[in-house]
C-alpha cells in the first residue's frame, strides 16, 4: 500500500505577482451637518480659547501656544476626510490625537444615533491662530472643501488638565511618573521648558533621560510623593503634555521566582555535541544573565551600563535553555541540538537610581542599533520581561513605541513576552507593553502544544490597540498549575519546572528559528511571522481571539514545514509601493476531481512605520486586499476579528492591521482563476499619504524596490483539496516558477 507523500512548504510564490488595477467608488457622502449649525457651536469656543491664550501663564505655554481637541464625525474617518486644509489655513498646529467614543449630534442618511469609535485631534496654536480660526468660519466666501471639513467636526473643545492624568494614581504613587510630551526632535524649546518647570516646583528631570520617537518625546520625572499633588497641579495645564502616569515595575514571572522554580534530583537528559545547526544565524535573548561558559551555543554578555551584580541569572538561564532545547518531555531522553546560537545580553537590574523600565529600554534598543550598525544585524530576538501595567487604548507606552520603531524596518523577528497577570481580568489583566506593539511576535501561554490547549489562566488576555487588535499574535506552551513546563537548569544540570509566557516566547521563537535553520533559502522576518500565524491551530469551539489571538502554535518544526497530501503551502515574499497595485495569483492547479469543498487559508504580515503621537491612526502604512475568484470580481474574504462583537470598529480599520489572517470554504465552481488584489495606502500624522515617485521623463511611477517608501510584505497561502493526494504535485506541475524549498542537508527528511 502506497502511503500519499507529505507536501513541503513551496516556495517563490511572489513569482506568480503581477500588476493589478484598483478601482473604488465614486459615491460622495453626505455631511452631517450645515456650516450654519457648526458656526453657532464652534465660534464661541475658539473665542474661548483665544482667551485663554491670552491669559495663560507663560511657563505653562512655550511659543504662547495652548492646546485644544477636534474630534471628527465617526463616519468620516477616512484618511481622505482630513481636516489639513482647515488646520494649515487658520495657523494650527497638529501635534497628536487620541482615540475616542462619541455619539455624533447626527448621522449621515438619518440613521440610527449610536456610539461610536472616532479620532480627536489635539492642535495647538497662538492667541493669533484662534482668532483667525474664528474668523475663518465666519467668513462668508469660504471654498466648498474648507466648508465640508468644518461640517464634518463633532467637537471643538480645549484640551484640558483630566486629559492629561489618565493614567495616574497618586494614592498609589512612589515617587517616579513617566511623562508625555507632544515634541519631536526639533521641538527642544518644548522639552526645556517642560524640564525647567519641573524643577521650579521641585522635581527633578534627567535632561539625558528624554528620548523622543516620532512626534513624542518621552521624559521620566521624580519628585517626593508628599510633594506629588503640588506638582501636578503645577504642570497639568502644561500646553504641550500629553499624559502623566505611574512608572511601572518591571515583570518576569506571574509569581515569586522561589515559589515558580520547582528544583528536584531529577537528571535532565544529556547535552548534545554538536554545533547549532545554522552557525550564521545572529539571535538574542534579552533577559537577567547567563552565566558564561555553561553553555557553548551561549555568548554571555552584559549590556553598557548595567549594574555589576547580576540580580536574575535564574530567570536569564531558564530563557536561554527554553530557546535552545524547548521543553522536556517526560519520556525524552536526550536534549535537541540547538537550531542556532544565542547571544544573551544581560539588561538586568535597573540601576539604582530606580529608573525602573527607563534604562533598561535604552539597553536593549541600543544593543539592537549598534549591531545593525555594524553591519551585523540581529535576524531573532526575545523579550520575556516588561513593564507590569495593562497596556491602554489613548497612549502607547515607551517601550511599545521604541520597539515598534526599530522593528519597521522588517529585519528581526522579535517575539514577546504577553504578561502574566491573566488572573485579574480582561482590564488588570490585559496585555503588558511591548506586547502590543504592532511590529513585534506577542506571545501568550497555553496548557499544552496542541490544538485542544486552552489559555493558561495566568497569561495575559487581548485584545491589543486598534491598530494591532489581535494580540497576543498566539499561544505557545508555558506550562500551567499542574502541568508546568519542564525545562533544562544549566546551572545544575537538574530538570526544573516553572510557569509562565516568560518560557512561551522563547519557544515561539525556537519554533521560528527552526524554521529558518532548517531551510536552504532566504525567508525573510516577516515570512517567520506569516508562517507561525498560518500554521497556528484554531478550535472555534474552544478558542477565542481574546485569549490565544490567532491559535495554538504547533510544538514541530515539521508542523511548519510539511503538510497533509491534500493541502499545499505556498509563501510569497515581495514589495509593494504606494500607488502601485498588485495581484497575487493563487495556484489552485485545474482539472481536479474532488467531492468537497476548497479551503483556503490566507495570512498577510507586513512591518509599519508607525506614528505614536497618532494613536488611532498609529501604523503609517496599510494594506488593502481584495479576494477575487475569478481575477475580475471581488468576493469577501478579510472580515474584522472576533472582537467586533464587543466593540465597534472603525470601517477601515482592518487595511491599517500589520497582520491578517483568515481561512475560508468555497464551491470548486467558484474558483475559475483566483488571486488577491493588493493596494498598499499610507498616511502621515493621520492625513493623507505622500505623493508617489515617478521617473522624470517617462512621469511613470518608479519600480516597487525604488520607491522610498516600498514595503516588504509576506503572505502564506494554505490550499486544501479533499480527496487530492497529488495536490502538491500538480501544483508543482500546472505552475512551474515555484518549487518546494531545499532543505539543509543535515535536516533531510
């Protein structure tokens, strides 16, 4: 009896890409309201606000600007909406936004009033700037396009001091605050003055300390918890800050390390003798310390600036053993050769000034920028440790933003630890930063590697921001009460078990790192997250994007690599240009004879630069995409996630998602010659996106790879076909510019 052939992931999917032609509708909407109405509202509150400029305390308003919020009408969202020409035109300042709930005074076509998600705009501007702004609406001969963006505001209001405090619990404050500014690089005199303020009430600012990314600059504060409310109400008019909160502490495990760390006589299998088995690949584990020498696929070290005593060795060594040689089964006899080595930098304690996640951000950014400086770059990276605080929808946390800003380049795959305070509930135990950034692999932790495991009830649960809704990204094992993960003590040489997403993330990591050990051919960061998120199992009965994002990632690399004989994997690796659409053809092979349906399985990732002073418009760039099974009609495919029964989205805000992911059945009929449409958009401080580069003689626009702004995208395409064993060869046969990718020699199956 023949036993059918497994299939091996395919490979040069991107060969099957050509240019497409995207077409949308013309259809204007209607606006909510008359300038007549808009006047009466919004006149008064600027002539407010001219007087407030007028009278404010010059400490409190560098360049005599105060603050003030838009808030726009839900329905008009869209980034072709953009208020510019009404901001540019009275003399603003566009300096951030924030996310919000509004239920508008109106809706477009007299539909039913609800609440729903918008953006509020934070401008800041002169006394001058007001007045022209008031002037402006009440000028008779305004253009049509400055009267549709005035009648599509809902609010107009000043930004005030309880804006700025979400977020702070002096009843729980010790000392140490993270602060907001609304400053960008060229904005020192708004930091000076911000830091000069502090210090005439009394708090002390490390100047050297700010780090600014984007249009934030972020500046951690001290001052004597006695003297905190004083200070507070000192600076919370302070024109330019955004918000002020608690500092956080950093988290490792969801308990105590001595209650955690179970240590028994039990001899942990032998240590391999061999090398890695992809020497070149560069990965790094971020953790407490490994202790050099007690692992030959270890280079220890310790970042620039950490103090000299190494505070959690055990929690570094139990990280670095999760990478190398994943968990312990009970039966297991010897260890599995590492798939490459690890440099493990020790970025562990905090110094003594207590600057608890400030420095130690600084340490693992700046490892990360030297390397890819000196030409060596990082390919993999881990981060099982954080600030101990919910993740919130207004303010991306420092880390979060840090993180996301280097990642965008697309060249390391990072995975992250979740949290470990799942316990508290889906406020207190919402994912912990950076575990939201929309850049980096979140990972939670479940009972067990297969697709049945639920959620460990310790990790922390999703949703993430929108943009980056669905969050943790998935679910590896990290062990739970009874069953906790058994790893190897490099320390003794002993089997210890512990519990937490500290350990999941490594695995996810391990997982992804045998992938691209295993394989001949270069698969990009982006494609490691395409393929996890493609191969992760999903029970609808049992799972919730809530608490394993998009599944349960497999426990083998074989998983990844290998199929069933009915079902093809198919990775397409490409860029993609503004203006510039695309279409990717799915190669489902004609003439086959099947008796059920087709499945297809779709998975899009891509890296954004991202803007943190715009939470609600975040992520830069987005990708449109279309399913059109016959290459000329549009079908659905991409819905929002599960968490549209909870909370209403904004209606495009699935295209702004770095990660996409869904499976569909259809009628072999219906698929004549299918492919996905795709149309990369971009924005830029939540308006419209730069023009297209085109060649000055021809006025075409210039290849995707030399447009300054051309992304990388991966997209997984997973084919079944009942009752086709053959699926993969005649895939092979019917498209002949793919080919199964080469397995390295020693991984030979």
């Amino acid at each position: 009896m023949n036993i059918p052939r497994r299939n091996l992931l395919i490979g040069h999917g991107e060969r099957l890409i050509q240019d497409g032609a995207w077409t949308g509708s013309s259809r204007k909407k209607p606006e909510p309201y008359s300038l007549e109405q808009q006047r009466s509202l919004f006149v008064p509150v600027l002539d407010r606000l001219v007087g407030l400029a007028r009278e404010a305390e010059s400490s409190l308003m560098p360049r005599g600007e105060v603050a003030a919020k838009l808030t726009i009408h839900p329905q008009f969202l869209a980034k072709s909406y953009f208020p510019a020409s009404l901001i540019s035109a009275s003399g603003l300042r566009l300096i951030g936004s924030r996310a919000t709930d509004v239920t508008p005074r109106r809706m477009v076509r007299d539909k039913e009033l609800k609440e729903m998600p918008t953006a509020t705009l934070i401008v800041a501007g002169t006394e001058r700037d007001y007045a022209r702004a008031s002037q402006l609406l009440q000028n008779t001969q305004l253009s049509i396009a400055m009267i549709e963006q005035v009648n599509r505001l809902e609010r107009v209001e000043p930004f005030a001091a309880s804006d700025r405090k979400r977020g702070l619990d002096l009843a729980h404050f010790d000392g140490w605050a993270e602060t907001l500014l609304h400053a960008s690089f060229e904005d020192r005199d708004i930091v000076n003055a911000f830091i000069e303020r502090v210090r005439q009430l009394g708090g002390e600012v490390d100047r050297d300390r700010a780090r600014t990314v984007g249009g934030l600059t972020f500046v951690p504060l001290h001052v004597d918890a006695a003297a905190a409310p004083a200070l507070i109400r000192g600076i919370e008019d302070f024109t330019h800050l955004r918000a002020i909160r608690n500092m956080p502490f950093l988290s490792l495990d969801p308990i105590d390390v001595d209650a955690s760390v179970t240590r028994s006589a039990e001899a942990a299998p032998p240590l391999p003798d061999e090398p890695a088995v992809d020497e070149s690949l560069r990965a790094v584990i971020f953790d407490g310390g490994c202790t050099s020498g007690l692992l030959p696929w270890v280079t220890a070290m310790d970042a620039p600036g950490v103090p000299g005593t190494a505070t959690e060795l055990a929690h570094g060594q139990s990280v670095s053993s999760a990478f190398l040689f994943g968990s312990i089964g009970a039966a297991q006899s010897t260890l599995p050769r590492p798939y490459c080595n690890i440099d493990h930098v020790r970025v562990l304690p905090s110094t003594a000034t207590d600057l608890r996640v400030a420095d130690v951000i600084d340490r693992i950014v700046n490892t990360l920028k030297s390397a890819r400086d000196a030409g060596d770059p990082y390919t993999l990276a881990n981060l099982s440790l954080g600030p101990r605080m919910p993740i919130v929808d207004d303010d991306p946390h420092e880390w979060t933003v840090r993180l996301d800003d280097f990642l965008s380049l697309g060249d390391l795959f990072m995975t992250v630890a979740a949290g470990n305070d799942g316990v508290h509930g889906p406020d207190l135990g919402r994912i912990q930063p950076p575990a939201d950034a929309v850049n980096a692999f979140a990972v939670g932790a479940c009972d067990g590697h297969h697709g049945r495991a639920l959620r460990a009830p310790y990790s922390c649960l999703g949703p993430g921001r929108s943009p980056g809704l669905v969050k943790p990204d998935a679910a590896a094992f990290g062990g739970a009460p009874g069953a906790p993960i058994r790893l190897f003590d490099p320390a003794t040489g002993l089997v210890q078990t512990r519990l937490g997403t500290s350990y999941s993330a490594p695995l996810a990591l391990r997982l992804a790192s045998g992938v691209r050990a295993s394989v001949a051919q270069d698969i990009q960061p982006i494609m490691l997250h395409a393929l996890l998120i493609s191969r992760a199992q999903w029970n609808s009965r049992l799972h919730n994007q809530t608490d394993v994002g998009w599944g349960i990632l497999p426990e083998s690399v074989d998983d990844i690599l290998f199929s069933a004989p009915d079902e093809v994997v198919v990775m397409y690796q490409g860029m993609i240009a503004k203006g510039q659409p695309i279409r990717a053809a799915v190669p489902l092979p004609t003439g086959m004879v099947t008796s059920g349906r087709i499945r297809i399985a779709a998975t899009f990732a891509y890296r954004a630069p991202v803007d943190p002073a715009h939470p609600v418009n975040y992520t830069r760039s987005g990708l449109e995409v279309r399913f059109q099974p016959d290459s000329v009609t549009s079908a659905g495919f991409f819905s929002g996630t599960d968490f549209d029964a909870e909370q209403t989205l904004r209606r495009d805000a699935l295209k702004w998602e770095t990660c996409r992911h869904k499976e569909k059945t259809f009628d072999p009929t219906f698929l004549t010659n299918p492919s996905f449409l795709i149309r990369y958009q971009g924005r830029e401080e939540g308006g419209n996106d730069a023009d297209t580069i085109r060649d000055p003689i021809t006025g075409r626009p210039l290849p995707s790879a030399e447009q300054p702004s051309a992304l990388p995208f991966a997209l997984v395409v997973r084919m079944r076909v009942p009752d086709v064993d053959d699926l993969g060869t005649q895939v092979l046969q019917q498209f002949n510019v793919l080919s199964e990718v080469p397995l390295r020699a020693e991984i030979q199956i």
